[in-house]
C-alpha cells in the first residue's frame, strides 16, 4: 500500500511517517511532501519518496494524508484521485474535502497528544478505511463530525487538563508557604505518577473513588468539597466551550 503524507516534515505527519516506518512500512511506499522541499527528516529512510507536488502525489498513491495547518491548505482544482484520503485538519470538512477529491473516499481524524510515542487516542470519522492511523495510537471510529469536534476537545486535549490541575494544587501549596520543591514533588506524585493506578478502565478509578470515600478520612473529605465547589461541572463546562470552539473552526 502507498501512502502518500502532504506535511510530512510538520509534527503530526513527520510522527506518521516516521511511526510507519519504524513499524515496517517499506520506505519506497511512501511519499512525503512539505513546503520547503527535501530536508534531512528521512535521511535514516533513503527509499522514501520525495513527491514533487500534491497532484503527483495522488497520481502515485492509494492513501493520502492530508497533514497541514488549515490555512496552508490549497487544492486550486479537483483531482481525480480515487484512493482513501484521511485529513488531520481541523475546520475542513468532509463536504469540503469531497469537492476537491470527487472521487475519493474520505475520512477525518483527530489525534490527540501522544502522537509521536504511538500513545494517541485517534478518531475519525468518514468513509473508508483507516488503518494507517494506528500507527499514531489508539483508533476509535466515530459516528460524525460532531463526535469528532467532541473528541477533539476531549482527548485532543492532550495533558492541557492535567497540567491545569497541577498548577492549581501547586499554586495552593506554595500559597501554604511549602517550598517550591516540595510543592512540586508532591503535586508530581499525584498528577504525573498516580493515574497510572486506573489506566486499565473506568471501573478502575469508579472503584479508587469508592474506596477512598469509604475511608471517610482525608481524602473524603477533599472530594466532597471538590464535589460541592462544582468539579464536575467545571469539567462539562471546559469540554463544552471547547467543542463549541471546535465546531466553529
Ligand atoms: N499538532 C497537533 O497536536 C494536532 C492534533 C490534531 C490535528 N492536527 C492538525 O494536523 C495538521 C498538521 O499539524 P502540525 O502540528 O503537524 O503542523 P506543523 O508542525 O506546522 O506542520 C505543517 C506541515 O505542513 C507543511 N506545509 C505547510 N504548507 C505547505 C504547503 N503549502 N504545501 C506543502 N506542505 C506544506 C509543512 O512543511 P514545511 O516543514 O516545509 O514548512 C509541515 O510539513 C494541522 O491541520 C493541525 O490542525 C494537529
């Protein structure tokens, strides 16, 4: 199978390429495309393809990924290409995607942080077929694009959530008067170092929460009040306006 990137030196595409070929993927079946021309970024790959424009690109191959920023993308008339085409694009549309390849079955996806480890939570939405996309994570299909907006602000979030919660604790705990290294290690060994303790399912953290509230101790006593203070309609209000925002692009 061919695949072709447009924007594979950018950091979404450059991971694709370079995840697939790490995974095995034969250089020779696979064609990058960027802005500036050849650059080292496959130098460890001398078999990949350095395409010479997009309608090239597509003449030459059966998937093409569509990895530019939004604004850089530019299709001045309709090509006839006939493979599966998986856009990364946010705010370009199926609708919009099929007037430039009237022929091509299409697909959208939306990765989210961990990209480049393999580590990503990736859905899409569309017709076709999109196996490549599990070389970047976790593939999920989804119904349509407004699950994919949802998706976009939920797990293209990437660690935005977390990083808030760490900052949040270790403002307060510099505002306690601890040291900032203290503070630090202890906001780590909760925000970086425990998830790890639900990270087989759900039912992990339902039952972490369980016990903790059964305790009716120290911890308990922090839930409810996060409870109380609206934690949880924070984090619906953050995902809404974040797919809001997502819809709009
Ligand atoms: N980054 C994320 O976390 C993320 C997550 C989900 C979706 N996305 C979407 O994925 C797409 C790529 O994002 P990114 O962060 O990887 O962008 P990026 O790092 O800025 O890379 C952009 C790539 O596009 C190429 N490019 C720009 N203009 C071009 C043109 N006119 N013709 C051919 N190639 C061109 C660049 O080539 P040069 O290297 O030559 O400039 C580069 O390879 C965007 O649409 C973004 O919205 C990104």
């Amino acid at each position: 199978m061919k695949i072709g990137i447009l924007g594979a030196t950018g950091w979404l595409g450059g991971a694709l390429a370079r995840n697939l070929l790490k995974a095995g993927h034969p250089p020779g079946d696979l064609l990058v495309l960027n802005r500036r021309g050849p650059v080292a970024d496959f130098d460890a790959w001398p078999g990949v393809i350095w395409a010479a424009d997009l309608a090239a690109m597509a003449a030459a191959c059966d998937v093409l990924v569509l990895s530019v920023r939004p604004e850089d993308y530019r299709v001045s008339a309709p090509l006839p290409f006939g493979g599966q085409v998986i856009s990364f694009m946010a705010g370009v549309s199926l609708e919009d995607l099929a007037r430039d390849f009237p022929a091509a079955r299409i697909a959208r996806a939306m990765p989210g942080g961990g990209a480049s480890e393999g580590t990503a939570h990736v859905p899409w939405c569309g017709t076709g077929e999109a196996g490549v996309l599990a070389a970047l994570g976790q593939v999920d299909r989804v119904a349509d694009e407004a699950a994919l907006a949802y998706l976009s602000a939920l797990s293209g979030s990437g660690a935005a959530y977390p990083a808030l919660m760490a900052q949040a604790m270790y403002r307060h705990a510099l505002a306690q008067g601890l040291p900032a290294d203290v503070a630090w290690n202890a906001v780590r060994s909760v925000v970086c170092g425990s998830p790890a303790l639900f990270a087989g399912g759900i039912a992990q953290a339902e039952a972490l929460l369980d016990t903790y509230h059964g305790y009716r101790g120290i911890t308990a006593a922090g839930l409810d009040a996060a409870a109380a203070a609206g934690f949880s309609d924070a984090v619906a209000a953050a995902l809404e306006a974040a797919t809001a925002k997502a819809l709009a692009f």
